[in-house]
C-alpha cells in the first residue's frame, strides 16, 4: 500500500474497494455504494474525529462513494477530485444525483416556497450541485425548495475567465480544506474557479502541480506571465491576473489577497519556505 497515495486511494489496513483486489493487499473488499451530500457543506477528515485535521470540503450535492460506516462517522471517496476520508454519516443521502444546474454565485440560499421573506433553511455555495423541476418568476424549484433561478447555470455552462471568478472570493478568510467564501485554501480556490470552467482540478497544491497544465520555465516567473498561469511553491499556489499580480488565499493575509508576485516571491523565501517550484499555463 506504501505506494498508493492513501489521499485518493481508498483502501485501509482493514479494507480496500473491491476494485482493488489483486492492486492493493487487505482482509476484506467492500462494493461502494453511490451517495450524495445532503447539506450545505461539510467537512472531509482524515480521521472519524472531530479533532481531525480537515482535508477538504464536500458541497451539497456531491456524489461520494460509500465504503464503511461506524459510529456515525462514514468513509468514503468524492466523485469530483476522487478524495478520500471521513464525513459525519447524517450529512449523506442514498444514491447519486445528477444535477442540471450549479450556484453561480458564491451563496445562495433554499427556500421552503416562493417567498424571499420565507426562513431560509439551506445556503448552499458556488459550485453545488441541485437539480432544477421547474422555473416560475424568480424562482427554480428544486429538490427540497426553491432557489433564486438567476443564482443557478446548467452544469454545462462554463465561466470564460477562470481568474475572474477566484478575484470574486478577494477578501474571504482563509481556512484550511476551505473551499467556501465562508473560508477557503490556496489550492481550493484554484480548483473551484477552475471548475466553474468546466476544468477538472485535482485538490491538492503537489497533485495540482502535477495534473494541470502546461509547464512553463520559471525563468519567466517575473517577466512573461499570463492572466491564468499558476505558480507553485512547496504546498501553495496561486493564481496570476496578469503579468505581475498575484492572486492567492494565503496564511500571511489570512484571506484571499492580490500582492506583486515579486513581492510575495521574497517573503515566501524569506520565511524559509522555498522558492517557486513550478509555472504552469492551465488554459
């Protein structure tokens, strides 16, 4: 198992997918069964603890595959960035949905009926998924509610500007796993801004460097940059908006911030945390 990567692979010292067997060495192989994310958000551990360090997030509507339940915690992997961990079991539904629609905007609220005065009991983020029965006036029926129709586009509709989507989380906290203008990370805004491009992103800063795009000379760091080029260090990306400024959700602002990549570079090296690693053109 030592050269699996236990972040996307699902398998334990006690059990392993059944599309495993004969790859990966366990006791027992367990059939997935498909489920989806039934509120707003909800955190993916590492472990089945409150306590434990939070990987990512999971937003309403996702598909995860099932693999173990236990003491109200289940175990899983996402269907999006094939991510692997722990989610409280009372956040999961049975079976996989397959949305029409996703939120457009960085919230947008349920509502029990027609009514914008009416309690809202969900408020669902960028990128969920919901699955549109029917739109009157405002408002687009879904399961469970009513959501306001101009906060949703067809799942197939792609932003044009990738990097205009990540500017609209500029001044959200920055929080470890986020991926929510209530709190996201570096490599969490890149994957949600690409996604509302209708590119697939892995979740992590090493698998991002790895998985996306088109390697670049890191010679070109401060000189030839495009609006969209990624530029890696050692567990942080970020997000250029053009050929000098820096995008990126950062522990030294604690939000999402704009700086001069050369300023940022320094600091970075400053602190003893490396120089770039990677330039990669995405689109």
């Amino acid at each position: 198992m030592s050269s699996f990567d236990p972040r996307t692979t699902p398998a334990r010292s006690d059990l392993a997918a059944a599309h495993l067997a004969g790859t990966i060495a366990a006791p027992r192989y367990v059939e997935g069964q498909p489920m989806h994310l039934t509120v707003e958000c909800a955190d993916l551990r590492r472990t089945p603890s409150f306590d434990a360090s939070v990987d990512t997030q999971v937003l309403y509507g996702e598909t995860a595959t099932l693999y173990d339940t236990c003491d109200g915690w289940s175990w899983v992997q996402l269907k999006s960035d094939n991510y692997v961990g722990y989610l409280p079991s009372t956040a999961l539904g049975e079976g996989e949905i397959e949305p029409t629609h996703r939120v457009w905007v960085k919230r947008s609220f349920i509502y029990p009926r027609r009514n914008i005065k009416a309690p809202s009991f969900k408020a669902v983020p960028m990128g969920a998924g919901v699955n549109v029965k029917a739109i009157d006036g405002i408002f687009a029926e879904v399961d469970g509610g009513y959501v306001v129709a101009s906060h949703l586009v067809p799942t197939d509709q792609k932003a044009d500007d990738f990097v205009a989507i990540a500017e609209g989380f500029s001044g959200a906290p920055y929080l470890w796993g986020g991926k929510t203008a209530l709190g996201i990370d570096c490599s969490g805004l890149v994957q949600i801004a690409l996604a509302q491009a209708g590119v697939s992103s892995p979740r992590d800063t090493d698998l991002q460097q790895e998985g996306l795009g088109k390697p670049l000379s890191i010679d070109m760091a401060e000189k030839d940059l495009r609006r969209g080029d990624l530029v890696f260090w050692k567990g942080h990306v970020g997000i250029m908006r053009d050929a000098a400024l820096l995008l990126h959700a950062n522990a030294h602002h604690m939000l999402v911030e704009s700086e001069p990549l050369a300023e940022a570079r320094r600091r970075i090296l400053a602190k003893g945390a490396g120089d770039i690693t990677a330039l990669k053109r995405v689109l």
